[in-house]
C-alpha cells in the first residue's frame, strides 16, 4: 500500500500544481542551457511515459475498482486471531493493498486501542509503503518482472521481520504503550468511517460507488501522469549529463557498502513510490548496482513523508524509531539478498 490516494488530490482548481510548474521550470531551462537538447529531451521523456502508458491504465483502473467496491474492509481480518498468524496477514494486507497511508491511521488507531498487538501493526507499517499493484505495475514496466517481484516479497519480508522483531523483544517491555494520549484518532483521507460493510464487487448499478470509481480513476490517472513525467524527464537529463562513473564510484558494485548507502541516500532523495521507479532505472542505466537500487526504493519508500507521519501521529518516538530501525536494517537486508541473486 503506497501513497497513491493520498497525494491524487493535493491541489484544488485555483492552485496551480507545483509538480507541474516544475516540469516546466525544468524545460525551460533545458532550452535556455542547452537548446540542442530541448527536443531530444522532450521526445525521450514522451517515448518513455508512452511505454509505460498501458501500466498507467491498468493501474489506475485497478485501484479505482479496489475504492469502489470497498475492498477496505477485508484489511480488518488482518488483526483477528492468534499473533503470529496476525503478523503474517499484516505484512501481507500491507503490500498488497491500494489504500494510503492516511485513511488507515483512524482504523490503525482503533486496533491498537482495543488491544491488537504492535508487532501485528508494525508488520503492516513496514510493508504498506512500499508495494500495491498499480506500483506492481509501474514498477514491471521500467525495471522488469524480477525486480518488481523481488520488491514485492521484500516489502512482505520487511513487514515480517519487523512484526516478528516487536515479538521477539515485547517482553522487555519497550514496546509497552505504544499510543500517543489524544482524544480522537486523526485522520485526513475522509471524513466517513473506513471499512464498514462487505466488499460489493459487482457495484456498477450502484451511483455512488461508480461515481467513486470515475473519481478515482481520473485523480489517481492524474497523479501519475504528473510525477512520471517529472521522474521520467530527470531521468533523460541524469542518464545524459550525470557521468556513469560518478554514479558507479558511489552506488556500484557488489559488497555492502552501496547496499547501506543506498538505504541511507533513500530517504532525503525519494519524491514518491512512482517518480522513484523512473529514476532508479536511470541510476541503473548509470552503473547503480541491483542491491543498491533495492536498498533505496525500500529504505525510501518507508521513511518517506506520507508513510512517516502515518505513525509519527499514532506512536510514541521511541515506538517511532524502531520503525525506522526495523526498515533500515530490513532494507539492507532485502539489497544484500537481492544483489547476490541478481
């Protein structure tokens, strides 16, 4: 679960989008710098979103009917029974479902309130950053099915090994009262209750949830036509003025070294779980090594603001830090793994 929804309506018809703006900025700069480049860039960065094109299609079309048929609600069955099976259907509700990080903070809020163990929502928290299928996706089309399969059991993995890990260590009594004091949970997505009911997945006679689809749909295609396209254009301009040796000094070769420092360049570098496929590919193309590039989208993913303060507002700060210890240990792990199979 990455931060699609929450950012597929971060401007109203007045503003005007910075993401954007941006894009602009950049072109503009492009022409005035070096205008021989200006339509070689323009041209490249077009061919590369309209590649990924039909991965954009499917992936919106799919989060939009996981909304409207309130496929939310499957995410409660995750926190029902014995705690290891709990920890397991944590990780694996949080890295394979569409929603955000913010509409899960009120029902997060309640299950650790009535008693649910940390160890069940941390599990969740590691691995909810970091894939669904619309990042299934866009991630297959820029990087490939190995890599986007080896992300996906990553972010699985580094749910379970924080889950476990809170555990391991609950009878040392750090993890005892994890909740901040507050009157009521926060919450910014929506205003209505989330996962009530049963999932209606036949819901096209259903105004109100076709009307959420459509929604969806044209918010979320909206979302990631404006950041893949900012990704994709600061791609072209790496791949052709960033020298390749520069980046394979820094994050290229095998051993530990660019596993860590791709896990520790994740957080300040990461835009979002979207805009970063691109730009991994392009440090790729520039001699990052596999291991690196898997410690960065991970490490990345997790720290990253959405996610971030989806805990911070629940959790005390040392319930907090744990949660960024488990995901940089975890995301050095998931390279190290990952570099020597790939």
């Amino acid at each position: 679960m990455t931060d699609l929804s929450s950012h597929s309506n971060d401007t109203t018809p007045t503003q005007v989008d910075r993401v954007w703006v941006a894009i602009a900025v950049v072109l503009a700069g492009v022409a005035v710098l070096t205008p021989a480049d200006f339509l070689p860039v323009v041209r490249e960065t077009a061919s590369s979103l309209g590649h990924t094109a039909i991965f954009i299609a499917f992936a919106v079309f799919a989060v939009g009917y996981m909304k409207a048929n309130g496929s939310e609600t499957l995410l409660a069955r995750a926190f029902q029974g014995r705690e290891s099976r709990m920890i397991i259907a944590g990780a694996l509700a949080g890295g394979l479902s569409p929603f955000c990080s913010c509409e899960v903070i009120p029902f997060i809020a309640a299950m650790l309130a009535l008693g649910a163990p940390l160890s069940a929502v941390m599990a969740f928290w590691l691995a909810s950053p970091l894939m669904d299928p619309a990042m299934f996706f866009i991630t297959l089309s820029a990087l490939g099915l190995p890599f986007a399969v080896a992300k996906t059991l990553s972010a699985v993995g580094l749910g379970l090994f924080g889950g476990f890990g809170v555990r391991l260590l609950a009878p040392s009594g750090f993890f005892a009262n994890p909740l901040r004091e507050q009157k009521t949970p926060p919450g910014c997505c929506s205003k209505k209750k989330p996962f009530e009911g049963a999932p209606v997945w036949s819901f096209w006679s259903e105004s109100e949830r076709v009307s959420v689809f459509w929604d969806t749909v044209r918010k979320n295609g909206a979302f990631l036509l404006k950041w893949l396209a900012l990704a994709y254009l600061i791609e072209v301009l790496m791949v052709r003025h960033i020298p390749a040796e520069l980046i394979a000094g820094f994050l290229g070769g095998e051993g530990v070294q660019p596993v860590v420092l791709g896990a520790l360049l994740g957080g300040p570098a990461y835009l979002n779980g979207y805009a970063a496929v691109p730009l991994i590919s392009g440090l790729l193309d520039q001699g990052m090594s596999q291991g690196a590039a898997m410690s960065f989208v991970l490490a990345g993913g997790v720290s990253c603001i959405p996610a971030a303060l989806a805990v911070w507002a629940l959790v005390k700060p040392r319930i907090f830090i744990s949660y960024l210890g488990f995901a940089f240990i975890g995301s050095v792990l998931a390279g190290l793994i990952w570099g020597a199979v790939a």
